[in-house]
C-alpha cells in the first residue's frame, strides 16, 4: 500500500504518480544531495537561498553564521525546502512531450535550534562525513571559538514529499511515425581531476576523491 501524504499542503497534485511519501525514499534524495534550496519570508519579503545540507535521523540539518538574517528567519517563521537532482533529459517527437527525469523532496515546516555544545559538535562531524566520508578522521575538529560562531539549525521531515519521474518518451500515437531520434539523454555529477594546495600535492588523496575516481573509471 502506498504511503499517503503527510499533510495537505505536502500532497503532490500535479502528476500526482510522481508523487512518494515513504521515509525511504526520501531520505536517499537528501543523502545524495549537498545543497538545497530554502524559501522564507523576512520583512515582508519572500527570499530563496542556497545552502549547504545533510541529514541525521529523521531531521534535515544546515549551518550558518550566528548573526545571520537566514538562521534568524528560519527560527522565527515556517519555511519550505527543495531539493531536487536533474537525472536526465527526456527528448520527444514532439516539442510538447520534451520532459526530464529527475528526483526531488520538499519539506515544509519550521527550524529549530541545536545548541548544546556536544550535539553541536556531533552535528559539524555529520556533516563532514557527509561530504567527505572518513575526513574527520585526518583534520583538525572545530574548537569552541568555533562552534560557539556557529549555528546550527535541523527541521523535522515530518512534512515532506518527493516526486520522481524516471522513465522515457511519451509521445502521442499520432506523433509515433515522425522520423526523429527519440529517448533519454542520461545526466549525472562527475568529479573533475582534484586540486590539491600548495604543499599537500604528496598526501593521499581524500577517500571521497579516490571512491568517485574509481567509480568513474571506465
């Protein structure tokens, strides 16, 4: 039986198929994900942002400076969150049927504060993990100053919903004979070559480099 939405407002209306609602899936789009897309209102205006993300448990995480408007915002006022991965371009027979596939989530709801020092510090360690897997183990970890100029906020996913399309082509019987290519056009994030600084050209290469380096390789 297929999990149902959350809330109203949560619901996917437009091609409501594409619509998902269990935890699973949404928690691998935010796994896969390192930035997402926040829209608030602050002074009577509304704003969208980017900014970095991870996830722990059931909640989705960010970071920001103390005195920031977008930490303020989101402490003060419910907000909505996109995130969304371009998978690939859908290319028709006809100019109306061009689609995409892609993957996205979008939570709704209001932020809440971490500020405990050791959760904190806990949370900075996620979200390195999060990025770079293994890291932690090489770098220096933030120290009070630095936790102390640091904010971080988590919303539950209580209130979210993703919508996926990941198939091909669905054109209209009557466009079946038009003698054009038709299909999807995969896209995908690659790593480039790393970029190492001055002096750290002879240390190992981060073990997130080395995974896509190897996952790239022909």
């Amino acid at each position: 039986m297929k999990t149902p939405p959350p809330s109203p407002r949560s619901e996917v209306r437009r091609k409501a198929n594409r619509g998902h609602y269990d935890r699973a899936q949404i928690h691998a789009i935010i796994d896969a994900a390192f930035l997402c897309h926040i829209a608030f209102n602050d002074a009577g205006s509304t704003h969208c942002l980017p900014t970095a993300c991870w996830r722990d448990d059931d909640f989705l995480y960010i970071h920001g400076a103390n005195n920031s408007r977008l930490t303020h915002a989101l402490l003060t006022g419910e907000c909505a969150v996109c995130i969304s991965h371009l998978d690939g371009l859908v290319l028709a027979r006809s100019a109306f049927h061009h689609s995409m596939n892609y993957r996205s989530v979008v939570i709704y709801g209001r932020f809440g504060a971490v500020d405990e020092v050791a959760a904190k510090a806990a949370a900075m360690h996620a979200f390195l993990e999060h990025v770079s897997p293994g890291r932690n183990r090489h770098v220096r970890p933030a120290n009070a100053a630095e936790l102390a100029g640091t904010r971080i906020l988590r919303l539950p996913l209580n209130e979210a919903a993703a919508k996926i399309r990941n198939w091909g082509v669905e054109d209209s019987p009557e466009d079946m004979a038009i003698p054009v290519w038709a299909g999807v056009i995969p896209l995908s994030l690659r790593p480039g070559q790393p970029e190492p600084e001055a002096g750290c050209a002879d240390h190992p290469l981060p073990e997130l480099a080395n995974a896509l380096r190897l996952k790239d390789s022909p």
